[in-house]
C-alpha cells in the first residue's frame, strides 16, 4: 500500500511539473538497422534497366518491372550522394510468367423469378492461375560478375480471389466476367515483388522520440540542460551519478537508459531499461518498451553480417 501510495505521489508530481512547464527534455533514439542484403551498404546510388520476360510473348513485364523499380525506390537511394569510389548499382535480371488457364462450362440451377421453379442451364467457367519470379539481379559498374541475385515468387489463383468471390464470398469462383485480365494479375504481383526487393537492400531506420522524466536531486536539472544543448556524454554523467547515489529510483534509471541508447551503448541501455521496468510498481510499460526494442536491434545488428 505504502508503495503504490509512493508511485500515485510521483506520478502527481510529475504531472505537475508538466502543467508548469518543467517537463523533461525530448531526447531522439535512431537505429540504423542493417538490410538484408549486405551487399549495398555502401554510399552509391542505383539505376534500373529493362528485364527479360520468359513465359508469356508480348508480355510489358520487363518494361514495367524497371519502372516499378524506380517508383517503389525508397528515399534512402533516390538521395543517396555519389562518391567517387562508390561506383553506381545496376539492376536488372528476369521475370518469368506461368499463366494457366482452365475453361470450360459447368451446371446451374437459375431461378428466373420468385416462386418459380428453377431452371437448369450451362454457364462458361474459368480459372486463372499465375505464378511469377522475378530475379533481380544487382550488378556494380565496372564488374563483369554480378554482386548478387535476389529471388522473389508470388502466386494468385483466381477462385481465391475475394474480387471474384464477391464481397461476402457467395459469388460464383469461376465467372469469367469477374476474372482480372492476366496483364493487370501479372502487374499487381510484379509490384509485390519490387516492394520485397527494396525491403531486402534498405537498412531500416527505426526512430523513437522519447521525454526524459523529472526527478529529484542536483543532477536532474544538469542532465537536462546538458541535453538541451546537445551534450549527451555530460547528460550520461550526471544520470550515471544520480544513479549510484539513487539507484532504486526508477526514472533516473529510466533516463539513463535513454540516453545510453541514444549515445549507441545498446548493453548499457538494456541493463537500464530492464532495471527500470523492475524497480517500478505498477511495472513501467515504456522501459520494457524500450528493453524489448533494443534487444531487438542488437538481435538484427548480430544476425546481418559485415
């Protein structure tokens, strides 16, 4: 009872401190986290080039692959600025078509109006079915070899389709009126695969703004002013003061976690994070928040390699 009293106490007064305008600095948490492909870390930019089309003649597949890919490209490489030792990426490659389509007529029973009996007649059927793979193939200037290719698949059955099957899925699966032409089926997979590949070769930036949190002491104010003016090193000091003078207190544990994960000491925060989540009562939702993203970057950041 005692410590619940103690939390409703702090948390009065913190929302005090915010009313007067005595709440903590915003410090701005950003991870960088490693793509998928390691093979484009680099400083250089990309341009795109038609692909080859196999399985379906006459096919704009390879034509509206590269446009997709410029489209779809994230801002990461649109302004990526070109060093000289960069060299630029090319990306091309293959995209293969399988189209197959099953026609034929099948049995209904029709009823023409309310109360009469229904009548018996034959209906033309279809159903399409296309799979695509698109193989991009990232290749650098000035390199016979290619860096890497990258594999992408999506399959689309027409009977699956909630399109054809109606909004509640009592319409007929196999009306050829409803079935999206194979041009527009093969476009609506071809931008699944251009989205997955980007997702694939850009780092992902992951950014939490996040308010340090009032506490009582000589060190609070001097943390914050240190923040304020950009000096995260002096900010860690005086947090890392305050918390072996303080050390069951657990928002100066919480703001030195904060600002450790800020400052890139991913160990450090975890340890605080987790400190701070256990000192609390009831438990403090945004230090686990911030415990579970920071193992998750450093999960991501030991998984890609260098």
């Amino acid at each position: 009872m005692l410590m619940d009293s103690r939390v409703a106490y702090l948390g009065l007064v913190c929302i005090l401190l915010a009313a007067i305008g005595c709440s903590g600095p915003v410090v701005t948490i950003a991870h960088t986290l490693p793509a998928a492909v390691g093979v484009t870390n680099w400083p250089g930019t990309f341009s795109t080039e038609a692909f080859s089309v196999e399985g379906m003649q006459g096919s704009p597949a390879g034509s509206l692959a590269a446009k997709l890919l410029a489209e779809r490209m994230p801002d990461r490489w649109k302004n990526a600025t070109q060093e000289p030792t960069a060299g630029e990426l090319t990306v091309g490659g293959l995209v293969r078509v399988n189209a197959v389509d099953q026609t034929g007529k099948r049995g209904i029973l029709k009823w023409e109006s309310p109360g009469d009996e229904p009548r018996r007649m034959e209906v033309p059927s279809l159903a399409r079915q296309v799979a695509l793979e698109v193989h991009f193939v990232i290749s650098k200037s000035g390199f016979a070899t290619p860096l890497v290719t990258i594999e992408t698949n999506r399959h689309y059955d027409s009977t699956a389709d909630p399109r054809v099957r109606g909004e509640l899925g009592l319409s007929r699966s196999d009306d050829p009126t409803a079935v999206p032409p194979t041009d527009e089926i093969v476009a609506e997979l071809l931008d699944e695969c251009v989205r997955e590949f980007w997702q694939m070769v850009t780092p992902l930036e992951v950014r939490e703004e996040i308010t340090l949190r009032p506490f009582g002491g000589p060190e609070g104010p001097l943390a914050f002013k240190a923040v304020k003016r950009g000096d995260l090193s002096d900010a860690l000091e005086q947090l890392s003061k305050a918390a072996r003078r303080k050390p069951d207190r657990h928002n100066v544990i919480f703001d030195l976690a904060v600002v450790q994960e800020a400052r890139g000491d991913l160990a450090g925060a975890s340890a605080s994070y987790h400190q701070a989540a256990k000192l609390s009562n009831p438990e403090d939702t945004q230090a686990s928040d911030g415990a579970r993203r920071v193992r998750l970057v450093m999960a991501q950041q030991a998984a890609v390699p260098r």
